[in-house]
C-alpha cells in the first residue's frame, strides 16, 4: 500500500500541473451550481462589476433533447481595469469580460473555475500593467471565495 501514496502524489502534482498550465484556477464549492453562480453574481454586483450573462449550460442541453450536469457561465466584468489591458493588446478583448464556470463533476461534487488573470495577460503579450492584473486577481480571488465558501 506504501507504494501507492507516491504515486497517489505524482499524479495529483501532475494533475495539479496540468490545471496551473491551463491558466484556470479551480475552487471546490460549497453550494450547488445555481448557488455558487448566484453568490457570485450578487457579490459580483456588490463589487460594481457588471454582469452581462448568465448562461445555463445545462438548460442549453435540454432545450435540444440532451442531457448535461449543472453547468452555468456568469460573465462579467468592470471596463475601469478591463480598458488598460485592451489599451496595450486589443486582442484579450477576446477573453474579456471576465467568466467563471461553476458545473457539477461526476462525483456530484461543485467546482468554480476562471482564467487567472495573469495567465491572460501573457496569453496577450501583456507586461505593462501589472498593477491592473495584480488589483484583478486579487479582486477575483475574493469574490470566488464568497460564491464557493460556506
């Protein structure tokens, strides 16, 4: 059984590799879908930003005779640091506003991913507003934390 645990730790640092590559962040919720996209949006709002979707994945599938876990989108976003990173590559307006996913995996367990923001920024070649990036990460940070958390 020994054998198993480093192993067992290969694979989750592998895993956990693979995800940081991605440039997603991952956040097990506490809540149901609906719930974790709903404590997003109200802290969202709280916070300014402005929610321009909801988008129910799940409903999505149904309307055409298919079947899928909860899946919704929330976009959203502030143009007050979205403008700057748009001013030094116009292209990561492809990736703006911002959106987080929340789904239910197979284990019925509820996930809250997003793109981190600096992962975006050098997708975009982006190096001038690391000011932005840092105030946008941690702004996103916190209000994961309040959808995804008890």
């Amino acid at each position: 059984m020994r054998a198993l645990v480093p192993v067992s730790l290969f694979l989750m640092l592998l895993a956990s590799s693979a995800a940081a590559d991605s440039g997603l962040i991952s956040k097990k919720s506490a809540h149901s879908v609906g719930e974790t996209v709903s404590r997003l949006e109200k802290a969202a709002k709280e916070d300014g930003l402005v929610v321009f979707a909801r988008i129910d994945h799940a409903a999505g599938a149904r309307s055409v005779g298919q079947t899928l876990r909860p899946t919704e989108l929330l976009v959203f976003g502030n143009p007050k640091p979205g403008t700057p990173l748009m001013q030094s590559n116009q292209a990561i307006g492809i990736d703006l506003p911002l959106k987080a996913l929340a789904f239910e995996d197979e284990r019925r367990e509820v996930w809250l991913i997003y793109n981190a923001p600096a992962h975006l920024a050098t997708r975009h070649g982006i190096t001038d507003r690391a000011a932005v990036v840092d105030a946008m990460t941690k702004a996103l940070d916190r209000l994961t934390d309040i959808a995804s958390r008890p």
